[in-house]
C-alpha cells in the first residue's frame, strides 16, 4: 500500500487490513514530491492510498472497503 502521512484514508485502509488480520506492506510517499506521476504509473491512480495485492492495483480505499465488504477480501489476499 502506498500511502502518506496526513491521508486519513490511508489511516482506515491500514486498521480495515489490520483488522482482518492481513498482512501488508506500507511504501510511504511523503517525502517524494513527485509520487503522484509514480503512482499514476505504476498503478494508474494518483491518489493515496493506492493498493495492490499481489501486484495488482485494486485501488483505494473505497475499493478496499467495497472489496470486504462484498467478501472478495479475504479471496484475493489468500
């Protein structure tokens, strides 16, 4: 998950993952003043937080919420 400090979504994103006993890796942003191109690049959006699970981007967090909340979750991060 690529994420910042100040995101309050990147905040939810990580207690929704934490919550469900996934594990994840968190690549902060912060101090690249050009993370948003890289982003964009890497995983098509340029908001944070963008994740991916096993190396596909899903998203934010409103996907992630959407991916738990209709039980996909747990499918794609098995």
């Amino acid at each position: 998950m690529y994420s910042t400090a100040w995101c309050g979504y990147c905040v939810r994103a990580k207690m929704l993952l934490e919550e469900r006993g996934l594990d994840f890796e968190e690549i902060r942003v912060d101090s690249d003043p050009e993370f948003r191109g890289k982003l964009e690049e890497l995983t098509g959006g340029w908001t944070v937080p963008q994740i991916l699970i096993d190396g596909k981007p899903i998203g934010g967090y409103s996907e992630l919420w959407q991916l738990d909340r209709d039980g996909e979750l747990d499918k794609l991060a098995a």
